[in-house]
C-alpha cells in the first residue's frame, strides 16, 4: 500500500516536467521511441540500417514553423 502511494506521488510530481516540453522536444522523443522499438524488432544488418533511415526522416520532420 505504502508503494502505491508513494508511485502515485511520484507520477504526479514528474507531470508538470513532462508537459513542459517543447513541441520539437516530443517529436524528437517519439521519433527515440520508435527507433528503440523498430531494433527491437529487427535481427538484420539491413533491417537495423532501415530504423536508422526511418530515424532520420522522422528527426527531419521535427521542424517547428
């Protein structure tokens, strides 16, 4: 009981940080994210230097105008 309670606190203290970020900020975490998730995935050289491609066009498309 005690954990959960102190988990909560937690998650509710970390949410104000975690709203703060900027647009361009969460687009390029996102774009971690997915990257992370498509190595995962992939047991190829090649299927490897397809995330990192994917990687760089989501980064690219990070741009805030």
């Amino acid at each position: 009981m005690t954990r959960l309670i102190l988990a909560i606190s937690l998650l509710l203290a970390l949410a104000p940080a975690v709203e703060s970020k900027s647009v361009k900020a969460q687009c390029k975490s996102r774009c971690s994210v997915m990257y992370g998730a498509c190595l995962k995935r992939t047991t190829t050289a090649k299927g490897r230097a397809l995330c990192k491609t994917e990687r760089a066009s989501c980064k690219g498309g990070c741009v805030v105008k």
